[in-house]
C-alpha cells in the first residue's frame, strides 16, 4: 500500500508537470483577447496555482503513504 501511494504522488506530479506547458500557453491564448486589468492579472496567475495544487496533491500522497509506513 506504502508503494501505490508513493508511485501515484508520482505520477501525479508527473502528469501534471507534462501539463505544464499546454496550461501556459491556454493562459496566454486566453490573455491574448479581449482581457485587461485586474481579470488579465488574475488570469496570469492561473499557471501558478495549477502548480501549486499539482505540488500539493503530489506531496499529499507521498506523505500519506509514508504515514502509513510509520516513516513520518
């Protein structure tokens, strides 16, 4: 069970590393019509945020497996 948890936060950051790019340019495709001020700066942050929550759901699971372990 300590392995399935440790190799799905791994390849949970790995998809969502992958996704990475795609998400940036979708933003920049986004920024690139009809948007400004404040709704373009929340837009830009879009990228930052999915790699925050890719960050958490990888380190989640990786520390929930080794909590079962009893290595944390």
């Amino acid at each position: 069970m300590v392995l399935a948890n440790l190799l799905g936060g791994f390849i949970v950051i790995l998809v969502g590393v992958n996704l990475m790019p795609t998400i940036a340019d979708e933003v920049v495709a986004a920024q690139a019509g009809n948007v400004t001020g404040a709704a373009s700066t929340i837009l830009g942050l879009t990228t930052i945020f999915f790699a925050l929550g890719i960050m958490a759901a990888g380190v989640s699971l990786a520390v929930g497996g080794l909590r079962n372990a009893g290595l944390v």
